[in-house]
C-alpha cells in the first residue's frame, strides 16, 4: 500500500490539533464555572482524554469503523478490537474517497473526535457530578452512543452515510450528540444547589478565552483534517471554518448590542464557538458565503437560545445544549440549503439541488439528536439508580475541588492592593 | 494543477500556528495591563479575528494579492472579491505547489495579527465599536497596500528588490508605526506616568510569549510557502534569533545594574522574533544570532524612549515591533547571504544596494502607515470620539464596556459563594417570560 | 489618640496618600472591603444571564493620630478622595483608650 507522506502529515498534525482542543475546552469551561469548582471541571475533561484514549483503541474504534455487522449499518463489528488487522484499510473507504493515510492514522484522527464529545458533555453537568460514576458514564456512552452514531454518519457503510447525509467533520456524530446528551444527564441529575436563584458568574473569564482560542485553533484540526489529505477541499474546509467561526463572533455581540445591552467577551467566544460549531457538518460542502451564512445564522441563532434553559428549567450549566446542539443543528440542516458542488457532495437548495438534501439532513438531525438523548438518559439513570451520580449536598457546597480532589486552585498573595496603584513608578521620570 | 501534499500540509499546519498568535498575544498583552482592563485587551484582540477574518476573504485579500491595478505596484484589483476564481493561480506566483485557497488563509493570519498587535499602543482606553471600525477601514487601506508593495511580486517594493521574508516591514513595523500614531490621537492613560500601572497577571504574559514562539514558526517558515530546505532554514533562524534576544535583553537588564525579569525575558524573545521576521529567509545562522541580540538589547533601551517622548505607548508597540522590525529589516542588507537565499547585503560582496533597498521600505512602509494610520485615527476620534470616557477609564474596560469582572478569586470568594447572600441574582429571562421577551433589553424590567 | 477610618474608592488611594504624607502622617493601615451605601451596585452579564452586584469594592484606610492633628487629617483624607460622584465613602474618628509599639514596648501616644 502506498501511503501520501503530505496528507499523512497532515492528518496527523491535525489529529495533535484536535487532542489539544479538550484541554482548550477543560479550560474554556473551567472559566465559567465557580472557584471552588474548576478543578473538578478540569478533571473530567482530562480524565475523560485518558478514558476514552483506552477504550477507543480496546473496542470503540472498531464498533465506529470496523466492518459493518450484518450490514444494517448500524454498528461495526469488534474485527479492529485492540488495534487487530491494523494494516489493513479502513472498510469502506475506496474509490474517490480511499484514504492515502495509514489506517492508523486515521484510527488516531478519530480516536480524538471520541475523546471530545463526551468532553464537551462536562458543560451540561458543571459542578455536581460525583468523578467515579462519571468515569463510568464515559466509558459506556463511548461504546453504547458514540461507537455507532460515528458509524452510521462518517462510516461509508453507516446508514445515514448511505443515504446521502453530508457530515463533514462531526455536526451529527459530535455536536448534536453531545448536545442532545448534555440535556438528557442534566435532566437526570438536577439542578445545581441554588440555580436558578444563586449568581454563579464565572471565576475567571480569561481563562474561558483562552480555552475559546485553543478551540479555534484545533478547530482547523477537526475540520481541514477531516478532509484526511492535504489538498484543496482541506482548503476549502479550513478557510470555511475560519470564517464561520469570525461571523459566528460578530454575530453574537451584535444581538447584544441589539437587545440593547454590552457586548461581552463571554458572547465573543461563545459566538466563535457556535460559529465552529455550526461549520462542522458544512466545511466541506458550502463556499465562502454560506460559511459566512451559517456563522451569523449560529451566532445569532445560538445567542438566542441560550436563554431557553431558564424557560425549561434545565440546568444546562454552560449552554452545551444552546451552543452545540443548536448549532450542531443550524449547520446540518443549513447544508441543505448552501450546499454546492463548486466545493463538494451535492448541491443544496439554493443551487438548484431540490429539497432532497436537506430532508436527508433533517433526518440525520432527528436521527442522532433522538437517538443520542434516549441512550443517554438511561445510561444516566442506570447509574445514578445504581452508585449514585450526584455529589453529596454538602460536598457540592463545598465545591468540586477540595470536597472531590483535595486540592484548592489558586492561592493568591493580596496582590489586588498593589494593581490599585499604592507604589510609584521608578523609570517614570 | 498538480499540489505537492507535503508543501500543502506544511502551509495548513503554520496557517493554523499563525491564527493561534493571536489569542496568544492577547494574553501576552492581556497580563501586562491592570485587572480592571484585561477583558477589555482580550476583546479587542478576538474581535479582531472576527472583523478581519470576513474584511480578508471579502475585499482585502484581493486588493493585497490581486491583479496588479495599472502597473504601478500600488495596489491590487477587486478581481478575487469573496473569493472569487479560487482556483486560479495567483499573480506573480505560477510556481506556488499549494492550492491558492491555502495561500488566502495563510495570509489572512498575518492581516489578522497585524491590528491586533496595535491594541498594545492603545490599552486601557479605546471604545470598542470606534476600533471595530477602525480595523475594518485600517485592513483596507493600510494593510493591503503594504502587503501589495512588499509581499506581492507584482508589488513596487517587491519589483524594486526589497527583502521582507514573512512581514517585518508588512506586520512589526507597520503595526508598531500605526500603534504609535493612534496612541498620539487618543492621548494617554489618565495618570500616566505617574501613577504605577504594573501587570496585573505576569504568568499570562509568559504564556502568551510562549504560544507567540510556537506560532511564529508557521509565521516565519510557513512563508517559505512549502515544506523544504528554505522553510528549515527560516524555522532555525527564528528560533536562534529569538533566544539570542531573550539572552540580550536580560543581559542589558543586568548591566544596567537591575535583576533579570521574566517580563524582560518575554519581551526579549518577541522583540527577536520581531526582528528575524524579514530576514529569516535571507540570513545564516550567525547573521540570526546578531540579529537576535542586536534586536534584544536595542529594543531593550528603546522602550525607555516612550518616557522621553512622552508618548504612552502602553505596552511597547512602538519599541518592540517597530524597533524590532526596523532592526531587521535592515540588517538583511548586512548580513543577507545568497547562500541561503535573496541577494547578498554588506557583508557578503554584495554591497550597499540591498542596504539602501532595505533602508526604502522602511521608509516607505513605516512612513506610509504612520500618517494614515494618525489622519483615519483622527477622523473617527473627532467624529466617533475614539477614546472612553474619564468615569469608564477609572472603573475599567471590563465592568464600564463589557459588564463583566475577569476573575472571583480571592476577593470574590463571598460572591462565588451561593449562600453568602453577597450578591442578588436576577438571572434572565425569568421563567415565566414569553419568547418574544428574549429581545427585551438586558436590565428593563418588563 | 484618634483612629481614622475612612472608606474610599479603590483608586483614589494614591491621592489619599499623598495628602496624608502631607499633613505629616506616616503610616497607615490598607485593606480590600467590599459593600453599598447609596451607590448601588453594577450589572454584570454573562451569556444573557444578568448579576446585580450590590457591594461594591473599597478600599478601608486605618490610622492612629494624635488628637490634635485629628480634625485635619480627616479634612486632607476628604479633600483628597471627593470625587463629588455617590459612593466617594465616609470617614469616621474614635477615640483610642491604648497604644503599643511591638518594638520598642513605647505606650500611648509615644507610640504613634
């Protein structure tokens, strides 16, 4: 087998870009919640990179990716279990889209979209979850949930793959996963002590954009890496991505501004996020202008809903479900609609494509979203009946860090006096 | 048209390092300013990503690296506007081995960085809605034309022989010139000089340096435009040069009788950076090491000079990327050596020619961005007014601009706490709110 | 002996300082404190969600005079930190019964 050395390294550039957007993301969340919980919020995102790292290699991969069972196209089978027959090529993938890379690059590029999914699940359930159980959690929902949506999406033999659904880089098999099982925990474990009527403000913005400029930079990663070669749709991809993820930015604080209030730098990120979001599912298919659509249509869309949780009374902590179901959804079904073959796949309806795509994206939509909330929530409750997923009150009140971790984030001299100007400046002559 | 994957790889991979340096310099900037302001510096530098990124794919991309407009070198037509005829080659570059999409995004990170390190000049006091437009109008009329001049091979600059590797005169010299030229607008921060105005958070200072290293090696290498011989050369001539300024700049520290700091560490480094922007393609490994410590012990004194003038220049814009790039951009008519690549400078047989090329971009570039930089900073400030009001500036971009507070640490832990009582939520909408209500203003009680 | 206390915006601290110097004070006692008069708090927002904060960051200043400089000291610390805006702070003086200097062991008003 003859193997691209450019588009290997790519891929594997990409794959490092990727695994690096779950500590960006530990971080991103980490920001928003409270002091006394942001070690137990960085935790389980790394916890979850360790976890998921082991079951990909042990089982997971082979399920998302292995030879079709039955040819349902439902789920893989375990032929690829502990990395087996890892020479061989990925099933599937011939013809125009036969992968020039090792299979083991690819089972690499992809063990990191597992990893960061039920990361991005952390969001929904900040600050009250007990750390073994949601070990367990994770691993389960790797191989009960995330094993087959990857199969029937990104797989050639997956189902919805099949049947004409465009999902370039994971709107489907990540976002609205993700989304739609950050609700279904939340909605199992409860509300935080206190929310709605308690402030929980973040305890340190910065730290949250830090976490929002490591996301956007993986984020070419995820989605020009998905082309699994260096060549022009990677192009397409990554310039797409960079301005989804501009346009979903300005269209955040430009509903703030709208609505009459500040624009914040909380609403900068967290529209750049549902920008990237939104551009997941479509880099690979739309041009320049629909990526500018889909980022100002999930920007907008996104600033929005977030508010629907205090409507619902769902403690969605962080937004995973007004930020990456949501926008997970505005990008799968907006591919309907601006898709172009100018770029790749087929065209949408405004290319004179007919309604056909976006029906199949529809579906893909329901499909996921449904199927991803159902599982979870009877993972959830499976575990919570059985070991009990919540902390204890007062360990929540306490909070994450020394109540689970024995450990305090910060320990800080009084330095505040001095930023305050209570010296003088010997150079300022 | 057939694309090298490995040239291709290598450009996608530095395209995304670049676009990382900014979020790294926003926190590199971002620590050196007081608490109370630290959101206000990272807005504006994400803000930046946002605004340039669309400006760049929809005009400015094609002004800068478009069809030449009559010849003259100036400036480029609007013939690739949104994008328009991605797949043809791009002028003056037939022998580009990666897809022209790549060679868009690749330079887009460059435009983007470029206003985002003028925010260092002006910290602490800038409206945000005047600076949005300002870098919308700034990418358009100063950045593209100066990529045009320097980097486009079409360009007068370019056609006259100037070096200018990967943007010291297109980036650290025009950023550092047109942050000079706003903060001479806008004035300075109340109380300065007198009044101590440390960084509030010295640890992200460090980091961003940190992300701004790894970074400019897409920034620096990645312009050799492919995965080669000349890329290695400009990889290790920005990492030499950067240490060799980190090392000078302490070293200055210390002879002038005082401790080596960290922030001097830091900002030695990205004054090095800075100054083997344009020469890495050009320089061997000794010409990087001089450039690096001449960079770092120049730019070292002459972050002094804002005192002498005058000028708060809040964090050094002027002296680092000005300076820095000026250092560089001239020593490549010294120690450029065509045994890397280019035309030889001084030092290698090659005469003053290169040196007086040099010496005209500089010239050109630095003067060029200074004035229209000050007349368009100038407009909005008598139209717009550029700068917050007295009340904001005391209470802090980040509560008076963005409604927010960086950090509850210490201080904040009552707050932070749910049953202190420290704080009344009103957390909206409420739950009985109708939809429509999601537009209510922020604050109006219904 | 009197102690002054005087409660005043964080940034007014330096102006504060340098009236006091002036008046022949020289040393003083700062802490962080946190809480609301009349000025009421500000709004913060975040993802839409709004906070009320209703105290409000001061600076506590301390300082032990003698009874005869008393009164104006308390002027110079007024003079200094009015901003003529709501929330500028109050200053309060009470009476010391004793005095130490850790050092020394000196008592009373030998020790100020």
């Amino acid at each position: 087998m003859h193997y691209n050395a450019g588009d290997t390294a790519w891929v594997l550039v990409s794959a490092a870009l990727v695994l690096f957007m779950t500590p960006g993301l530990a971080f991103f969340y980490g920001g928003m919640v409270r002091s006394k919980n942001v070690l137990g919020m960085l935790m389980q995102n790394f916890a979850t990179m360790a976890v998921v790292s082991l079951i990909w290699v042990f089982g997971a991969y082979s399920l998302a990716f292995g030879p079709d069972w039955g040819g349902f196209g439902l789920v893989g089978t375990l032929h690829f279990f502990g990395l087996a027959h890892s020479s061989q090529p990925v099933p599937g993938y011939t013809g125009a889209i036969s992968q020039h890379i090792p299979p083991l690059a690819f089972v690499v590029f992809q063990m990191t979209f597992a990893i960061i999914t039920p990361a991005l699940i952390t969001g929904s359930i900040a600050d009250r979850v007990r750390f073994g159980p949601f070990l367990l959690f994770v691993a389960l929902w790797s191989v009960l949930v995330y094993a087959p949506i990857a199969h029937w999406a990104f797989d050639p033999h997956g189902w919805l793959y099949r049947m004409g659904v465009e999902d370039f880089a994971g709107g489907t098999v990540v976002e609205i996963n993700a989304g739609a099982a950050g609700l279904a925990i939340a909605t199992v474990v409860g509300r935080r002590r206190g929310w709605p009527r308690s402030p929980m403000p973040p305890h340190n913005v910065p730290l949250t954009l830090m976490g929002a400029g490591i996301l956007w930079f993986g984020w070419f990663g995820f989605n020009a890496g998905s082309a699994l070669g260096a060549n022009n749709l990677a192009a397409h991809a990554f310039i797409n991505t960079n301005t989804a993820g501009a346009a979903g930015l300005l269209g955040w604080i430009a509903v703030e501004k709208l609505r009459g209030g500040k624009s914040t730098t909380l609403g900068a990120v967290s529209g750049a996020v549902a920008g990237l979001v939104a551009i997941t599912p479509s880099c690979g298919f739309v041009d320049a202008v629909g990526a500018g659509v889909i980022g100002v249509a999930a920007g907008v869309v996104c600033s929005l809903a977030v508010s629907a949780k205090f409507r619902l009374g769902v403690d969605d902590s962080l937004d995973v479900g007004g930020v990456h179901l949501i926008g997970g959804v505005v990008g799968t079904l907006l591919i309907g609609l601006l898709g172009t073959m100018a770029t790749n796949g087929s065209n949408g309806f405004f290319y004179g494509g007919g309604l056909g795509l976006l029906g199949r994206q529809g579906l893909a939509v329901l499909a996921s979203g449904a199927f991803s909330f159902a599982m979870t929530w009877v993972i959830a409750k499976a575990i919570d009946k059985s070991v009990g997923l919540r902390m204890a009150p007062e360990d929540e009140f306490e909070g994450m860090d020394t109540a689970l971790h024995a450990e305090s984030a910060y320990d800080f001299g009084g330095s505040f006096l001095r930023s305050l100007g209570g010296g003088s400046m010997s150079n300022a002559q | 048209m057939h694309y090298n994957s490995g040239d291709t790889a290598w450009v996608l991979a530095s395209t995304a390092l670049v676009l990382f340096m900014t979020p790294g310099l926003a926190f590199f900037y971002g620590g050196m300013v007081r608490s109370k302001n630290v959101l206000g510096m990272l807005m504006q530098n994400f803000v930046a990503i946002g605004i340039v990124s669309i400006v760049w794919v929809f005009i400015s991309y094609s002004l800068a690296f478009g069809p030449d407009w009559g010849g003259f070198g100036l400036i480029g037509t609007l013939h690739f506007f949104a994008l328009a005829h991605p797949n043809q080659t791009i002028p003056g570059y037939s022998g580009l081995t990666i897809p022209p999409l790549v060679f868009v995004g690749f330079q887009m990170m460059f435009a983007i960085i470029t206003p985002a390190l003028i925010t260092g000049a002006t910290a602490d006091r800038l409206r945000l809605a005047p600076f949005v437009v300002f870098v919308v109008i700034w990418s358009v009329i100063v950045y593209a034309p100066i990529a045009h001049w320097v980097f486009d091979p079409n360009g007068w600059l370019f056609k006259l022989g100037a070096e200018d590797f990967a943007g010291g005169t297109v980036v650290h010299m025009n950023a550092g010139a047109a942050g000079l030229a706003i903060a001479m607008v806008v004035g300075k921060r109340r109380g300065w000089p007198k009044e101590p105005m440390p960084p509030h958070n010295v640890p992200f200072v460090l980091l961003g340096a940190g992300i701004l290293w790894f970074g400019w090696f897409g920034f620096n290498a990645g312009s050799a435009l492919g995965a080669n011989v000349l890329s290695a050369h400009a990889f290790l001539n920005t990492n030499t040069a950067t240490a060799a300024a980190l090392l000078g700049w302490i070293l200055v520290e210390k002879i002038r009788g005082g401790k080596s700091t960290t922030l001097g560490a830091a900002s030695g480094a990205v004054a090095g950076l800075v100054a083997i922007t344009p020469a890495c393609g050009y320089v061997d490994i000794w010409g990087a090491t001089i450039i690096g410590l001449a960079a770092g012990v120049i730019c070292a004194l002459a972050v002094s000079l804002k005192y002498k003038v005058g000028l708060d220049d809040a964090l050094d814009v002027g002296g680092v990327h000005l300076v820095g790039g000026i250092v560089g951009a001239l020593l490549i008519g010294v120690f450029g050596t065509a045994a890397v690549s280019g035309a030889n400078g001084l030092f290698y047989g090659g005469g003053l020619s290169l040196l007086g090329h040099q010496a005209i971009a500089v010239v050109a570039a630095g003067s060029y961005s200074f004035i229209i930089s000050w007349i368009l900073a100038k407009i909005i400030h008598k139209t717009m007014g550029f700068r917050v009001s007295p009340d904001d500036e005391l209470e802090g971009m980040d509560t008076a601009l963005h409604a927010e507070t960086a950090y509850e640490l210490g201080g904040g832990f009552l707050r932070s706490l749910a049953s202190s009582g420290s704080a009344e939520a009103k957390i909206g909408p409420p739950q009985d709110q109708p939809l429509t209500d999601l537009f209510r203003k922020p604050g109006e009680r219904r | 002996m009197k102690l002054i206390v005087a409660i005043i915006k964080p940034f007014k601290l330096e102006d504060v300082r340098n009236a006091l110097t002036k008046a022949g004070v020289v040393g003083m006692t700062v802490s962080e404190v946190q809480g609301y008069g009349r000025q009421s708090g500000h709004t913060e927002v975040y993802r839409g969600a709004e906070y009320q904060t209703s105290f409000v960051p001061k600076l506590k200043i301390e300082l032990v005079v003698h009874d005869e400089i008393s009164a104006e000291v308390v002027e110079a610390i007024v003079e200094a930190a009015r901003t003529e805006k709501i929330g500028d702070g109050k200053v309060w003086v009470l009476g010391v019964e004793d005095l130490v200097r850790v050092r020394t062991g000196e008592r009373g008003a030998d020790a100020v």
